[in-house]
C-alpha cells in the first residue's frame, strides 16, 4: 500500500523532533546569579590603580574571551522543537480519525508491524476468511463498512486486509477519503465496474426501491428482501443517498424511495449493461 513507509518515517522524525527538543531542554543551565563574575580590564591589575604617569608605555590589549561574554552566541529554543515534533503528530492523528484512507494507512504502518508478530492461531485463519468473503460479496466495500460490518476491531481489520492485498487475493484504492476494496479474482471489466456507485449491492438497492413506486420500503423490508445485515444496508444507503439517487420517503422515517436522479441512473446502468 502506497504511503505506509512514508508514514513510518514522518511519525520518527516527528518523535525524533520532539525527544531531541526535550534532551536539549533538559540540559540547558540557566545563568547563576551568585557565580563569580569574570574578571574585566578594570580589576586586572589588583584593588589598586595606577595614574596615568606611572602607566606602562605599552597596554594590554582587550582579552578575546571578555568580548565573548559580553556578546554570547545565540542559541535556538529547544521548545520550538518540541512543539513542533507533537504539534505533527497530533495532525497525523487527527486527520487519521476524520480521514479514512489515512487512518488505514497509519494502522498499516503502525499498528499492523505489532499485531503480525503474534503467534498464528486458528482464530486468525478465520477472519481472514470472513474478510476475504465478505470482500467478495460486496466489492467496492471501504473499510468502515468492512470493520463494521464483521464486528472487528481496527487493527485486527487492518492486519488481515493488508496480508490479504500482500498475498494478491485483494486489491484496494483511494475514493474520496475512503479506502475501498476488492477480490483480484474481477476481470478488467469487472473492475472498472466497481468505481461506478451503481454496481452490486448497491445497484440490487437501487432497483428494488425503484419497483416500489413512490411509498418506497423501510429498511427492514429491504433487509428481508436482499438478505443483507444491517450495517451493509446502512453503508450502501448512506452513500445512495449523499449521492441523491434515493431520498426519504413520506411513508415514514426508516422508508426510502428511489428520486428522479436515480430513476436516470438506472435507466443508464441498463443501458450500458
């Protein structure tokens, strides 16, 4: 998957960024009100002074480390560092809980290293055969759907997707800021099906609402027709519905119908079928 390295590197040098700041805070003194002050041209020669007759013929030139002190180097702030370093990474983290494609990207980069180490058991078999299924069943799924649709948990999805698209049985894209996928076992028309929003279950969604006329069905009803679970039906209305191929019907609250841009939609996925 594109990115997961670039992901792996920008959270290390981030939380390098950071740890080099604390170090370099960490060390720094501040000045010593009560220390010896350093000796200046005026105390050189002792308590006493001498005038300007008994002065020798050739003075002594202004030593180099005086002018130092009186002008030290400057230095950076180490905060600036610091505030830098977790400034990013909390960016990453919250464009990675309101993005999906980049909060599956750093799960991959992150998360999936550490779950991968574990011990192989039974368990693990399974749900990626659930996944691999339920990938196949419904292509074009993105992630959340995918997540919650099986009741995983987020790594536990991202760890399999990622061993799935590795061994080749998967393949995934970037839509909008989902990530999506499906089974590698599609033709090449198949796949360029699956980025059009009215293919699988979708399109079975579409077609059903349309035979219904203006009362539409409910949810449930469209449950029991299409044999599909809940958080299924939930993802693919949402999405006809922010695209407006389907709009709430007057029945009541849970009934959907299918509008007039879905109507043309269908006509137009017939047609090219």
């Amino acid at each position: 998957m594109r990115g997961v390295w670039f992901a792996r590197i920008l959270v290390l040098a981030l939380l390098s960024l950071s740890v080099y700041g604390a170090i370099t805070y960490g060390e720094a003194e501040p000045y010593d009100s009560g220390a010896e002050a350093p000796p200046t041209s005026e105390n050189l020669d002792g308590p006493e002074t001498e005038s300007a007759d008994d002065a020798p013929a050739e003075t002594a030139e202004p030593l180099d480390w005086a002018e130092a002190d009186e002008n030290p180097p400057e230095t950076s702030n180490p905060l600036v560092y610091i505030v830098g370093g977790l400034g990013g990474l909390l960016l990453l983290l919250v464009s990675a809980i309101f993005v999906e494609f980049i909060g599956v990207i750093m799960l991959v980069a992150l998360v999936v290293p550490m779950v991968s180490q574990r011990r192989k058991h039974k368990e693990d078999q399974m749900n990626r055969g659930r996944i691999l299924g339920y990938i196949e069943a419904n292509a074009g799924i993105h992630f959340s759907a995918l997540r919650d649709g099986l009741g995983l948990a987020n790594g536990v999805t991202a760890y399999h997707t990622n061993e799935l698209e590795r061994a080749g049985k998967i393949f995934s894209w970037k839509s909008g800021k989902h990530r999506r996928y499906a089974s590698s076992i599609l033709d090449k028309d198949q796949r360029k099906n699956i980025h059009n929003p009215l293919s699988g279950t979708r399109l079975a969604i579409l077609e059903v609402l349309a035979e219904s006329g203006q009362l539409g069905l409910e949810s449930k009803e469209l449950r029991e027709r299409l044999q599909i679970s809940r958080q299924l039906l939930s993802h693919h209305i949402k999405e006809l519905h922010t695209t407006a191929m389907i709009e709430p019907s007057e029945r009541s609250k849970r009934a959907w119908r299918a509008s007039i841009y879905g109507h043309e939609q269908l006509q137009q996925s017939r047609a090219v079928q």
